[in-house]
C-alpha cells in the first residue's frame, strides 16, 4: 500500500537533486560566456539584463526537465534520471551556442551590452533564445 508513495518519493527527490544540479550548472556555464561575474550582475548589481538572461535559461532548462522526467516514465529510476541528465546537458549546450553565435551575428559584444543596466533589447532577444531552445528539445522529447 505505501509502496507507491514511496517510489514516487525517491523519483521526486531523486529528480529534484538532478534537476537542481543541472540548474545551477546552465548558470555556472552562462557565467563562463558572459563578461563579469553572473552572481554579482544578478544578486548585488541587481542587472536586468543578466536577470532577464537567467530567468530565459532557467525555464528553458525547466521544459527539458519536464520533457525527460515525462518521457523516461516506465523507465528504471537511475536510467531515467539519467536520460533527463543528458537531455538537459544537451539544451546547456545549445544554449551557450546560441548566446555566442547571437553574439558574433550581431553588432557590438552582446556580454558588454548585457554589461550595462540600462533595459537593452539584446537581454529580451538572448533570454527569449533560450526558451525558445528549451521548447524545441522539449517538444523533441514529448512528441
């Protein structure tokens, strides 16, 4: 009786970390190819545009997540998170393609752009990239 509460515990918890883990390296790689320090242009210079750029990332990311967790149902725990994992990674890395191919098609350095305070279309246009990334390898998972 208590055994699908408990298997649907370790799935939460098990994706929960993943999905985590996986968050906070989508920053850590926006972080290497944008100028500055990303934390410090979010939590203490309070820059709209590096915010915007995240939150793009963040829910990009979150379709992925939610694409792999649905897909890998009836799978093994471990083989499912996994296949999330990668899938993930994966959206990481187009991602950061995107943020520096946008960068090399468009005039002026879009990290020096992201740089400034001042509301910049730029930091829509990235943000909006990755969402739109994450919707595509999202839909790629789910149909």
């Amino acid at each position: 009786m208590l055994e699908p509460l408990r298997d649907n515990l370790a799935s939460a918890a098990a994706y929960g970390i993943v999905g985590i883990g996986l968050l906070v390296v989508g920053f850590l790689a926006l972080d290497l190819v944008t100028p500055g320090k990303l934390r410090t242009l979010v939590w203490i210079d309070r820059n709209r545009n590096a915010v915007r750029l995240v939150i793009g990332q963040v829910i990009g990311l979150s379709v992925v997540l939610l694409g792999g967790i649905y897909t890998s149902q009836g799978l093994y725990l471990w083989r499912g998170v996994g296949y999330t994992a990668l899938y993930a990674v994966l959206a990481i890395a187009v991602m950061m393609w995107s943020f520096v191919l946008i960068d090399w098609l468009t005039p002026g350095k879009l990290g020096s752009v992201l740089l400034d305070d001042d509301d910049h279309p730029a930091g829509w246009i990235s943000a909006a990239v990755f969402v739109g990334v994450g919707l595509i390898i999202g839909a790629a998972l789910l149909f």
